[in-house]
C-alpha cells in the first residue's frame, strides 16, 4: 500500500511501504555589509533550506550581470550602484528563487583619483583626460561625471570646482545648464619673428562655465608657443597641441560677463610670405551643448619691408604691402630727409596727378599712394628707400578702367607678361602692356609678333602701364609658372 506523510506514520502488520512527499528547497541568504563606498567587498552567506532533496546546486545574480556557483561567495562591486541580488538554489526535488536584496555601493562623486576626498586637483584630472594627456578608467570617468549625464566632460570639472568653493552644496548635481555664446578671433599683424598674441573673444555669452574646443592652424607657417590666460576670467585651462591640431579645455566656476576675454594663443609665423596664416575654430562646445562647427577663424598678417633701389631721374615704381601710411610724404619720408625727391606722378581714371615737395602743399593733386597702383618717381641721384607695411596677398585684386592704367606687380616671383594678362587676352581686352626700366621702355603687344616684343618679364616693385579695351573689375595676377623670359 502506499501512503501519504501524515503526523503520524501508521502501522501494518502484515507489512507495507510508506513514500515521503518531495519536499523542493527554500532559499534565503543573509549579506554583510549591503551599504558602503565602492569598492564594496561584500560577503554573502546561504541560509536556505535545502529540503528533502539532494543534488544541491547554488546560483548567485549579483545584480550587475555576473553571477557564482559558490555556496557562499565573497564578492566585490566595482562601480557604484543599487543592485538587486538573488539566490536560486535547486535540487532533485525542485528549485527556489529568494527575495531580491538590495546592495547600494555609494560613490564619492567627484574623487577621480579615488582617495577619499574631493579636491581641485580632481577637476585638473578631467581637463588632462580630455585634451589626451592621461587616461582614466572607466570607474573614474563614472565617479567623475559629476552631473550624471553619462559624459565627462569640462563641465564636471566646474561643478568641482564650484563644489570646493561652496557655490555647490553637494555631488552629484542634477542641474541641466544650457550655455551659448559666439567667440571671434582678432586678426594680428607681426614684425618677422615676433610672438603673435590672438586673442579669443567671447560675445553674447549665456552661462558659460565651461569649453572643449578643437583648433587648427598652418603647421608649415606657424609654430604654437603656447596660452596666455586671462587672468580675469576664472578659467582654469588645458590643452594639448600635436602636428597642427590643438584641443584647448577650460572650466571656471562662475559664468562670465556677455563679453569676455577668453584667452590668448601664441604663435610665431615662420614661413613669411604674402599670404596670412590662418587660425581655425573647427569645433566649440560650451558646457554640455551641442558643439558648434567651423566656429571662427582669424588670421595672422606679417609686417615686410618693401625696399627700393632708384636710378637717378625717373623711376616706375610700385609697393608690393598694404601701407600703413598712404601720405606721399610718408611713404617717400627717406628720400624727403636726404632732400633726394624731386617729384611723384601717379594716375588714375581722372588722369594724371602729382606730388610736389617743394610746391604748395594745397596744389598737389595726388595725396595717397594706393596699393596696387604704380607710380613715376623722380630723384636727384641713385638711391635706396624703404617702408613697412602687410605684404599683399598673392589673391590681391585692383579694378581697371578702359584706356590707360598705371598698376603694380606686387607678386614675389616674376611672371610672363602672357601669363600675367591671360584672361584679359583670352577676352580680346589687352590692348598694349608698356614698362620702364634703367634700360629706357619696353612694350608687349599681345597681337604682334612675339620676337619684337622687348618686355617679357614683369618683376616685383615695379610698375606697367596697361591699356585695356574695357573695364575690369577685381584684375588678379594668376600664380607664376616659374618660366622666366628671355
């Protein structure tokens, strides 16, 4: 006969078997500790009942993924957390899941270099790992992201920072501060060797505390020397410069002024040519917003001396700078102080006009030297002169009228007259092209033939006459080819 398990087991006489009733486990466990700071080595102990049943088979979940067959397992959190833990245990008769427990494993928000105590100097650890001088682990970029959005970034540092001067009560922080504002670069002009201070300003700035920017410039013209702080913003700066690329962070613990100075970059142009060296802003992010590309650019400009060599008598003569002073007397003030100018003519689409110095002042018509034009200059012996000013750049254009023009030829590289007027050939404009020289006139006529013309070299600081069938807006000299004339 068989039985169910009662309270009593009964009695035969002439004998029998009695089967139990599969009793399946009942799991449980007890944790210590369930709350601390990570690391959190906690120690888990089984106080299940196992039941009727054998073959007893043990399954810890942690909470995080990972999971142990032991029976009572010692087990460390790494990362801060509430995790829910269970206990599954199974045997021949059935199996049983506990109760989640609870384990909270507390951070220090803000500790990045995980000694126990919020400093300044963790707020230097984020702006380093930003621009690429150290590496953090993961567990250190999650303590310090300081405002949980699941990205460190220049901004934790600053909520460190307010948080070591008390503008911040506690960490985490779960403000969302939306920060805009335009930043503009100043252009600079430089003498040849000198330092170049670029300044970075701010405008229309809405509460900005922090940065991240990428920034670009010519490696061939310049070399980075370094930041000059503005002392005044609060910002505290990293940055790292690598092969013409420069990444520049910055946090400060209050917002700034609508218009501020953010900072100064340093650099030495050391490749002089006609052209600026450009500066570029590829890409700026204030505080957590969304970055802004191509945000600014600025360009670096070098100061050059155009020198001059004039033969005694008439000279044609043209400046290959942007000058700073345009006044006839200021542009010739050497030859004035060797009482070696006896007379300047320049011409324009009004005609000719002149620079006396020695008549009344009030009948000279020509009253600036204008860039890009050319000018008779006339002296008593040979001499040499020079000023200063931004050289021209190589994509520098002036506008001719029909007829006759007087222009320059400020490239550095000498060019082919059948280069240099091209275009206007190529549109049945050029008329004649006549130059002057210690040797007398030389002329190039584009539709003669090509042995009688006796100019064949337009060279740098001197000046053509150009006699053109129509106006021409914006004339520009294309690129020399490097051929030389005969």
């Amino acid at each position: 006969a068989v039985f169910d398990s009662g309270d009593e087991v009964p009695t035969f006489e002439n004998g029998g078997i009695y089967i139990l009733e599969p009793v399946p486990p009942s799991s449980s466990f007890l944790v210590e500790p369930s709350t601390g700071l990570f690391p959190l080595t906690t120690t888990f102990t089984n106080t299940s009942d196992i039941g009727s049943g054998n073959s007893i088979q043990y399954e810890w979940n942690f909470g995080n993924g990972d999971i142990s067959d032991d029976e009572n397992p010692v087990y460390v959190y790494e990362a801060p957390g509430i995790y829910q833990v269970t206990l599954t245990v199974s045997t021949n008769h059935g199996e049983d899941t506990s109760e989640p427990t609870e384990i909270e494993v507390l951070a220090l928000y803000g500790d990045v270099d995980m000694n126990d105590i919020v400093q300044s100097y963790d707020a230097s650890l984020i702006l380093q790992y930003l621009v690429g001088y150290i590496e953090l682990e993961p567990i250190q970029i999650l303590i310090g992201d300081v405002n949980v959005s699941e990205e460190l970034s220049a901004l934790d540092a600053s909520y460190i920072l307010q948080y070591m001067v008390g503008l911040v009560e506690e960490l985490p922080v779960s403000s969302d501060i939306i920060a805009s504002g335009d930043i503009a670069i100043e252009d600079q002009t430089v003498m040849p060797g000198e330092v170049a201070v670029i300044p970075f300003q701010v405008s229309n700035s809405q509460n900005i505390l922090s940065f991240e920017a990428d920034i670009s410039y010519d490696i061939s013209r310049l070399s980075f020397e370094g930041i000059q702080e503005n002392s005044n913003s609060g910002f505290s700066y990293q940055y790292l410069n690598e092969n013409g690329s420069l990444i520049l962070v910055g946090s400060s613990v209050e917002s700034e002024a609508s218009e501020f100075e953010l900072v100064n970059l340093l650099f030495t142009v050391n490749n002089i040519n006609s052209d600026p060296a450009i500066i570029m802003v590829d890409e700026i992010k204030w505080n957590e917003s969304e970055g802004i590309t191509n945000a600014a650019s600025g360009q670096i400009f070098t100061m050059s001396t155009d020198d001059h060599v004039v033969a005694e008598d008439w000279n044609l003569i043209s400046f290959d700078i942007f000058l700073m002073e345009s006044q006839p007397d200021m542009v010739f003030s050497d030859l004035l102080t060797d009482d070696n100018l006896v007379n300047i003519t320049g011409y324009d689409e009004n005609g000719s006009n002149f620079y006396d110095p020695f008549g009344y002042d009030f009948l000279n018509t020509l009253t600036a030297i204008e860039d890009g034009r050319g000018y008779w200059v006339k002296v008593n012996e040979a001499d040499i002169f020079s000023h200063n000013g931004v050289s021209l750049s190589s994509e520098y254009s002036i506008s001719m009228w029909e007829n006759w023009n007087l222009i320059g030829y400020w490239l550095w590289e000498n060019s082919l007259p059948e280069e240099a007027f091209a275009e206007l050939m190529d549109n049945n404009n050029l008329v004649y092209v006549t130059g002057f020289s210690e040797n007398g006139f030389a002329f190039f006529d584009p539709n003669g033939l090509d042995f009688l013309n006796t100019l064949t070299t337009l060279e740098n600081g001197t000046a053509y006459w150009i006699k053109l069938n129509d106006f021409v807006d914006e004339f520009q000299y294309p690129s020399p080819s490097g051929n030389s004339g005969r």
